[in-house]
C-alpha cells in the first residue's frame, strides 16, 4: 500500500467511526510500525488544517475526525439533535476539581467542596467524563478518580496540558485557587 492509499485508509476509519480510534488498532489495520504512521499522520494533518469543516484531533493515544467548533450552530440547525443533557453546578464543579487534582478520592473532592459529592460523581461517572482510576494505598483502600477520555473529547482537548492554568487568588489568609473562569 502506497503512503497515499494509508493516508486514505485511515482517514476512512476514523471517518466511519465517529468515534476515538487508537493508534495502535490504526496501526495493525495498516499492518505498519509506529516509524511508518509518522508520515501518514502528517498526510492527514495536512489534509484537516485550517480552512477545513473537519479537523483531526489527537486525544493521547487515539485519533479521531471532528466538526470545527465554529460551525456548532450550523449543524444543530440542519440535524436538529436530540437536546443535550447539561450538566448540573455541583457537577461541573466537581469535575474541575477531579481535572485538576486526579487522581484524587471522593472524600478529597467532598473537603474541596465543603459538601457531598456522591451524586455528582455517580453522574459524572455515568456521563463517562471520570472513571475509577485505581485505589489509594491507606486504609479503607478509596477510588481514586480521574478524567477520561470522553472529558478530553467533550471539551475539545488533546491532553490535560491544555487546561486553563490555575492562579491562586489572595483571600486574606487563605489561598483560593481562580478557576479563571472555568
């Protein structure tokens, strides 16, 4: 198979999956190394720059094709989507802190908070945002959270690296951390 043609293989699996597809599974579909997926990966990002409907975005270990942002409203216009369940307050925030300080457990998240938090991450876990990370080595042995996948997905990123930086904000005594507006 021509560089071309892998270009064109790949671009139609990540097209037909709508979803995240690793590089390993586009690697042994292609049946090439990882050395050989470095000028497909180029081919493909050059074919999605700027300008383009689509844009190919990397998500650690995966890849997938999606709508630029700008054209949301577009797209809702002519497909008419389901209405999307938004997450609540207690939610979101909870997820900023779980972003931000995974792994970390829930009694953590809940002294962050200063209230429970059960519910939030029972929802944040069901939306596929966090997940079961591993298990804190004390006693009782608590879940650890952390993002997923789907959380970088959702919100148009290629790694927690691109979070907005948190400042600490002067109270008086105590140091606040400014979410920036997140």
């Amino acid at each position: 198979m021509t560089l071309e043609e892998q270009i064109s293989a790949a671009e139609a699996v990540l097209f037909a999956s709508g979803e995240p597809v690793s590089i390993r599974a586009l690697l042994e579909a292609l049946e090439i190394g990882p050395e050989a997926f470095e000028p497909v990966l180029r081919g493909l990002a050059l074919r999605y720059g700027e300008g383009r409907g689509v844009r190919l975005m990397r998500y650690e270990e995966s890849l997938q094709l999606c709508t630029r942002p700008q054209y949301l409203p577009l797209i809702e216009k002519v497909l008419q989507p389901v209405r999307r369940q938004t997450l609540t307050q207690a939610a979101l925030e909870t997820l900023a802190v779980v972003a931000y300080r995974q792994p970390i457990t829930r009694l953590e998240i809940e002294q962050i908070r200063g209230v429970q938090c059960d519910r939030a991450i029972a929802t944040l876990a069901h939306s596929g945002l966090i997940e079961e990370v591993g298990r804190r080595d004390t006693v009782g042995r608590p879940i650890l959270y952390g993002t997923t996948e789907k959380f970088l997905q959702h919100f148009a990123l290629s790694s927690l690296d691109e979070l907005p930086k948190l400042t600490p904000v002067e109270t008086g005594g105590d140091d606040l951390l400014d979410f920036g507006g997140v």
